[in-house]
C-alpha cells in the first residue's frame, strides 16, 4: 500500500493512542471507497479495494474465517450497498461473489434474526421471499466501523511484523 498513510491520533502526554475513541485513519484506499457512489454493487466496492492493495491481476483470497467472523457487518455492508436482493439468497450468493465464501443458510438466516430482532434490520415479507433494509442505520454503521477499526488493527500489526520479518 505505498502511498497510503495511515495515521493515529496520539494522547498529547504519553504518545499512547486514546482509549475513548477510535482513532483517525486516513488511507487513500478508504477514502476511495467512501467517495464513491453509495449505490455501488457489492462487487464494484471490492474491486475498488483489490485495485488499491493488489498489483494488476491479482486476486485477494480472503479466508472463510475471516467473513465468518464479521458476518454481522458483512450482512449489514452487503444490504447497505444493495437496493434489492436483500433476501439471504441473494446475500449468499453476494458473499460468493464478493469473497468467494459460501456460507450455508444455518448459518446467514440466523444471523438476519439475531439483527432484525435486535432492531438494525427490517423485515419486508414479500411473496415468496424476505427483504432485508437497515432499521438503524447508526447502529449498523457503529457496527461495521468497530469491525473495520478491529481489522485495521490487526493488519497494521501484521505489516509491521512483516516488515521485521
């Protein structure tokens, strides 16, 4: 990611990053990604992503365990970007697509409930199926914010570490 610069808000003091809020990141990639359009499909955001991390051609393999772990975000990402196909189908086949990850049903439909019943979704019945909108869309985007900073963190440790390897 040369060219991108990450940076931290310190505690004026100690040096230490602050406790009590998340810190200020400024890479080039996630302003990239937060300028564009919201009605981007899920698979045009993570283009944008492979293209600003990626050498030209390559494919970011991104472990199950990895999309298993923030499922919720995921979901609630995955609904954030889409207009339709909201129904667990269309997210399954969304997560195939996006992170080549195929998720069974047992394991996305109990997550939809756990957030509809929660309040960070709507349920819309429809015919057939079930679409899912955000009910609370400060509380989504708190969720997928913890996430990202989590995720952030946890790569900016490995760069490190790689780069003293």
């Amino acid at each position: 990611m040369s060219g991108d610069n990450l940076s931290v808000r310190a505690h004026p003091a100690t040096g230490d990053p602050p406790r009590d809020s998340a810190p200020t990141v400024t890479p080039r990639l996630l302003k990239r990604a937060r300028d564009g359009p919201r009605d981007a499909t899920p698979e045009t955001v993570m283009s944008a992503v492979e293209d600003g991390l990626l050498d030209d051609g390559d494919d970011l393999d991104v472990a199950e365990a990895a999309v298993t772990q923030s499922l919720d975000e995921i979901l609630l990402a995955l609904i954030a970007l889409r207009d339709d196909e909201t129904h667990g189908t269309g997210l399954m086949e969304d997560m195939a697509r996006v992170f080549d990850v195929q998720p069974s049903p047992g394991t996305v439909y109990p997550r939809l409930h756990d957030l509809e019943a929660d309040g960070t979704l709507e349920r819309h019945d429809l015919v057939q199926t079930k679409q899912y909108s955000i009910d609370d869309g400060d509380t989504a985007a708190a969720s997928i914010e913890r996430a990202m900073y989590q995720h952030l963190a946890i790569g900016m440790f490995l760069q490190t570490a790689l780069d003293a390897v």
